[in-house]
C-alpha cells in the first residue's frame, strides 16, 4: 500500500516542479548530498577520507524539452571537470531520461557522448543507470553505440527483470552494477515477489562475479552482503574484482564498516535541486525510511 503511494508520488509532476523551488525538504537532506557541486564535492571528500569511493548523480526527472536536457548534460560536464580540478576519487552515473532519451535518441546518444568523451580525457567512469523498462532497450542500444568508441562505460542490471540474465550475459565484459530493481514493473516483464527478485539477485551477482569483468553489488541487504563475502572467499574472487555499494545516508555505518574491512565501497552520491523522485523512491522501497522526515521534523 505504501509502496504504492510513494511510488505514484514519485511520477507526480505537479510535486516535483514544487519540490524543486523549495529546496531540499521533507529530510531529503539525509539522502542527498547537497544542491549544488561545490557542497557535493565536500560530501565526496569526507567519503574519499574513509577510503570510500563515489559516483556522482545530478539528479532530474521528467525531462521533455531539449533546453532542460542541455542543462543537465552541462551540469554533469561541470561534475567532471570538479572531479577532475579537485582529484576527487569519484565516477559519474546518469540517466539517459534526463539527457533526452524521451524527447529524441539521437539527441540523448549526442549528449551522452559529450559526457563520455569528457570523462574518458580524466579517466573517469560513467555508469548509465536503468531506469523503467520501456527505457530498457534503448539504454542498452546507447550504452551499446557508445561502447564501441569509449571503454569508460557501464549499466545497471536490474534482478526483477525475467530479461536480466540475458542482458547481463550480452554485456559481461561490462563493468556492470547489479541491484534489485526500483521501479514499479508489470507481472508481464518482472517478479513481483520479494522472494523470486532475492534469489535472481544473488544468482545473478554470483555469475557476474565469477564471468564478468567487474561486478559492483549495490545493496543495502545485509543478507545478501554476508552471502557474498562467503561466496568469495569460497571461490578465491579477488577483492580487486568487486565492490559494494549503498546510496548516501543509507546504513552509514555499514558503509564505514566495509570500507574498514578492505572492500573496495562505493557511494552513490545524488545531488541537485531535482531530489523529488529520487527520495519517493527511496520512500517506497522501505517505508522505515519515513524515520528520515519524523527525526527532521523533531530535530529542527
Ligand atoms: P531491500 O530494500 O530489498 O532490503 C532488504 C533488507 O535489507 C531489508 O528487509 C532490511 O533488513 C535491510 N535494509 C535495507 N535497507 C536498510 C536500511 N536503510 N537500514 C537498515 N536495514 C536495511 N535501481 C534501479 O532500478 N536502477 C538503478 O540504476 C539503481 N541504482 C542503484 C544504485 C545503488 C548504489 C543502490 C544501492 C541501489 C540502486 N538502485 C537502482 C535501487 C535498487 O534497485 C533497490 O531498489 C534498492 O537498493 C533497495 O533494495 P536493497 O537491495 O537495498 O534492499
């Protein structure tokens, strides 16, 4: 039911104009890590200094107009060039929706390669996260066009997805993150039991981990990162093989924890004025998170 709500709050465009003009709210400023570079670039150094990578989310959604598409991929551009001045260890991910994917293909592939290029001048890695599954395909066929031009590239593979195995196995030699899936999917393209999404999750990061090129395992279930740290000690998987991963304000000491351990841990790092979607979301998945507003409202 509450998943539901915050799930259809999520796609409220009305809100998330709203949201936007009145600045990081509801305790959003839990999750995201500021509204503007130079505050993120504080948040990723703090990170850097537990020996915690990061990937950098400009945040935005509900991108129709090319003006709005051209501000975004400049703002990404101006997050690699301060990645870059600052020798911060952080990647970029994006989301092709918000360079254009809903208004034109060719327009959002342009984008993204002027992203890509940049970033591969600094060396810097950039993930195309997966949005819903009518994005799916063309986000594959971007990834796929820019690929054959840049090595600097990857995605996400999202477990709930029947079409999931065979898009990790097409793009194995792919630097591939693997979650559970965040969207709300039809029964025709996706499990819809937490049980099903689970088991197809570790399958999936189990053969990833022993095929792939590089696996990063973005969770915040402790079961399963028990279940993985057992699997690669079992199977002699290198450390340099893999990462975890856990967004910005999640289970922080976990995140310090593992980094502590001698994994190799990455943050996601959403910042921006455009935090809506991305929080009720977050609210979706996990109710508990509500926990984040009450102690904002309580603590002012
Ligand atoms: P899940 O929410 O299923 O929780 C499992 C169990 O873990 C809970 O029952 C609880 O015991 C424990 N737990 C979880 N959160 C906790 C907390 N905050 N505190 C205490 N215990 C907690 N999705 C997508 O569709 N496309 C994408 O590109 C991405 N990208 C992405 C990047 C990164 C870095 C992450 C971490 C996640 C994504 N996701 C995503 C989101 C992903 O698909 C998924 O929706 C969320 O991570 C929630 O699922 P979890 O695996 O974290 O555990």
């Amino acid at each position: 039911m509450l998943k539901d709500l915050f799930m259809g709050l999520s796609q409220n465009q009305t809100l998330n104009s709203a949201a936007k003009k009145y600045g990081l709210k509801l305790g959003a400023q839990n999750v995201v890590a500021g509204t503007n570079i130079p505050e993120t670039i504080e948040s990723i150094k703090e990170l850097n200094a537990h020996g915690i990578s990061c990937t950098v989310d400009n945040l935005g959604e509900f991108v129709f107009n090319r003006e709005e598409a051209t501000a975004a991929k400049t703002q990404i551009l101006g997050v690699i060039e301060a990645i870059h001045e600052n020798g911060v260890d952080a990647s970029i991910s994006l989301k092709p929706s918000q360079l254009g994917l809903d208004i034109d293909q060719d327009f959002c592939e342009e984008n993204l390669r002027e992203i890509v290029s940049k970033a591969s001048e600094y060396d810097i890695f950039v993930n195309f996260d997966m949005e819903d599954y009518g994005r799916l395909k063309p986000s594959f066929e971007l990834l796929d066009h820019l690929s054959t031009t840049y090595k600097n590239v990857g995605t996400v593979i999202q477990a709930y997805f029947f079409e999931a195995e065979d898009y990790m196995k097409e793009h194995k030699d792919f630097r591939l993150r693997i979650v559970k899936g965040a969207y709300k999917e039809s029964p025709a393209v996706a499990y819809q039991d937490k049980a099903d999404i689970d088991e197809n999750f570790v399958k999936l990061i189990e053969w990833h981990l022993l095929n792939g090129k590089f696996t990063s395992i973005a969770t915040h279930d402790h079961h399963v990162i028990n279940h993985v740290k057992k699997f690669v000690k079992d199977n002699n998987i290198s450390y340099d093989k893999f990462e975890f991963q856990m967004l910005y304000g999640f289970r922080k000491d976990m995140q310090l924890e593992l980094a502590k351990e001698g994994y190799n841990f990455t943050t996601y790092v959403p910042f921006g004025e455009d935090w809506y979607g991305y929080f009720m979301r977050r609210l979706a998945e996990r109710p508990q998170n509500m926990n984040l507003i009450v102690k904002q409202v309580f603590n002012k």
